[in-house]
C-alpha cells in the first residue's frame, strides 16, 4: 500500500465522526513518530532558516509600505481599488508570517517571535498574535476534533452530527453551507478583528496592554490614511474591499487543508501521528503554489511538526510521504482545484443532513457500516513530492 493522494472525491462521506480507538490503522506502537522525528531532525529539517525569513520579512515590509504609499499618492480615485487588492494580498503574505512567529518557526524564541508577531500581526493587519497563537494552538493539538478543535466550532457544520443538532439561522446556514461558503469568507478578516478584540477586552491573552495599543495603532493609522485620501463613499468601499479580499485570501488558503477528512470524536485517542496525518490534506504545485498559499500547502508535514521553518516542509514531504507508505497509512494529497472540489462535496454532503428528515441522515455507524478511512474508496493512491 502507498501513501494516499485521493484524486477521487473526498475522503470521508461528512456524515460520520471516527469512534474512539477505530482510527486507520491504529497501533499501539507510540514510537512511530519519533522515528520520523529522528529522521527529520537528522535532515537538518528543524534548524532555523533566518536568512530565509530576513529577506522575507524584508520584503513584505517594503510591497506594506508600497501599498501605502500608494493610497496617499493616488490621490481620490476609484482606481485605488486595484490598491486595496494589492494590500489585500500583502496582508495574507504578513499573516503567514505572523503564523510562523507563532509556531516559533522563525527565531525558536518564545519572546523573539512574540515580538515579531506583535508587529507583523497586530500593527501590521490588526490581528492579535497572542489570541491567535492560543486559539491556533488548540486547532494543532485536537485537529477535527468534535468539541475540542475551534476551527470546526464556527458558523459551518463538520459532522452529520452537528448539522442535525442545528437551530433556527444555523441551521438555515448548514443547509447550504456549500453555496454559503466562499461568499462566508469575505466576512473572514472582520470575523478576525472581532475576535482579537473580544479576547483582549475579557482579558483571555497575556500582555494584554500592548496588544490593545497595537491594535488600536493599527486601526486608527489605517482609517486616518483612507479617509484622509478618498472620500467617504470611496474610502468605506476601499475598505470593503480590501478587508473583503484579505478575507477571502486567508479562507482560500485554509480551506482545502482539513475540510473533507476525518472528523474524530471527542474523546479519540489516536497517536499523535495519525491523527495529524488521517485529518490533512496536502496541495500539491509548485513554488508559486508554496508562495501563495504560505507554505500550508505542505498541512500534513505543517501538523507533523509545527516550528518546522517554512522553506524547510517542502523538503520534508517526500520524507513524511516515503514513512507513511512504509506504515500504510493514507496520506491524502491533491491539486489545488481538486482540495477545493472535495472540501465543497463535503460541506454539501453535510448541509444534506440539516436538509433532511432527522431520522433520514443516519451515519455509517447507525447503519453498522465503518466509517470510511482515506484510501479506501477504490481512489489511486500516490506518494510523488508535489511538482513532480
């Protein structure tokens, strides 16, 4: 058996949550991941690249600063909306590296990357590091995890479970989450703000202070400089568009990672090294694909090993992929379309259940069938590093 690409549909019907224990082939061998982590460390694979993220914090600053530049001397026009795309797409490249100052994978400084996520996070684009890190954190210990992964607690529903318990407005949402999806994720940077200022204001992060005094550097440095220079009308468009687009970036770029794979209940206890593999999808491409998408393409080797350097997860795929292989475990990659096809058909898989019957949307368990694990829907499956 070789590791898994499911160039079919997606993995998992939607419908099912993985019982306890019931996970693909589950072992009770807990040291398979510290073979891999002896192989990767071996490859040099965790030793910081800083030259790496000098240049490119360099360069991010200065197309920030371009951007900006940019709006004050464009002066009152409609075409510095083609400015607010650009800016939007700087702020998703400033994102990922505030993402990777939260995993320490720039300096391996708790304080160091602290510091650099203030910047590039909460003055840069106006979104708290230190609520970020936290909720991000729970994402990588629990990834799918009913009840304990925030990432799939929010507005769509995961699960036939969770769809069926819908109510009212939330309901009507997983019904046709689907349709609802990319139009959701313009909203995605204000959902952002909202919730760097709400963990600030319950006091839920440390340094708490110069969060809230970046945060409102950023706000205020940001209205000043669009209403300053377009007018009302103008300015409120800008910033809808720019804020949309930021958004909509940052969705694009997480959708195709976890949506469409194993959902696990909440009190699985399947080793670590399944459970990060058995929940993620890699996207293949090229460099321009790793550019793009800030290197979370690689989601699989990212989850494996979180403080791995950025430039260093392309480097690990094939190692990762080759061990997965050797264990037989699916190891699910596809194009960057085909993420996207299977993260919608499992989105409308479980929007049918909120659409149903309650008695009609019956999971495999119910059915006595087992859940459906990635690779054994007849797909091909395939272990090429991506590019190749």
């Amino acid at each position: 058996m070789t590791a898994a690409t499911a160039e079919s549909g997606a993995p998992f019907d939607g419908n099912e949550i993985l019982p306890p224990g019931k996970s693909a082939a589950r072992t009770e061998r807990r040291s398979d991941y510290s073979v891999l982590l002896r192989q990767v460390r071996q490859a040099g694979l965790l030793n910081r690249r800083l030259r790496y993220y000098a240049w490119k914090s360099v360069a991010t600053s200065v197309a920030w600063a371009a951007g900006w530049t940019a709006v004050i001397l464009g002066g009152d026009s409609w075409w510095q909306l083609i400015t607010a795309t650009f800016l939007a797409v700087v702020f998703a490249q400033m994102a990922f590296l505030g993402h990777d100052a939260g995993h320490r994978q720039i300096f391996g400084s708790r304080r160091a990357d602290y510091l650099f996520g203030l910047l590039f996070g909460n003055l840069g684009i106006g979104v708290s590091i230190g609520w970020w890190t936290s909720n991000h954190h729970r994402h990588h210990a629990h990834p799918n995890t009913e009840g304990a992964d925030p990432d799939i607690m929010g507005v769509l529903a995961h699960s036939g479970d969770r769809a069926r318990a819908g109510q009212g407005l939330r309901r009507l949402i997983f019904r046709y989450q689907a349709w609802l999806f990319f139009p959701m994720l313009l909203l995605e940077a204000g959902s952002l703000h909202y919730s760097s200022v709400r963990a600030i204001v319950r006091r839920e992060i440390p340094q708490r202070g110069w969060e809230a005094v970046l945060l409102i550097a950023h706000a205020a440095g940001y209205l000043c400089v669009v209403f300053a220079m377009l007018s009302p009308v103008k300015a409120v468009v800008f910033v809808a568009v720019q804020q949309g687009l930021f958004g909509f970036y940052m969705g694009c770029t997480f959708a195709p990672n976890h949506k469409g794979m194993a959902v696990l209940a909440a009190d699985d206890d399947t080793d670590y090294l399944r459970r990060q593999v058995l929940t993620s999808r890699n996207v293949r491409g090229s460099r321009v694909v790793d550019t793009a998408l800030g290197g979370l393409n690689y989601q699989i080797e990212h989850h494996l090993f979180p403080s791995m350097p950025r430039p260093n997860l392309r480097r690990a795929q094939p190692i990762v992929a080759k061990f997965c292989t050797d264990l037989g475990l699916p190891y699910c990659q596809t194009g960057l379309v085909t993420s996207y096809a299977h993260a919608l058909r499992h989105l409308d898989t479980v929007g049918q259940l909120a659409r149903s019957d309650s008695g009609s949307g019956r999971s495999r368990e119910s059915d006595g069938q087992p859940p459906r694990l990635p690779g054994q829907d007849g797909s091909e499956l395939s272990a090429d590093p991506p590019g190749h």
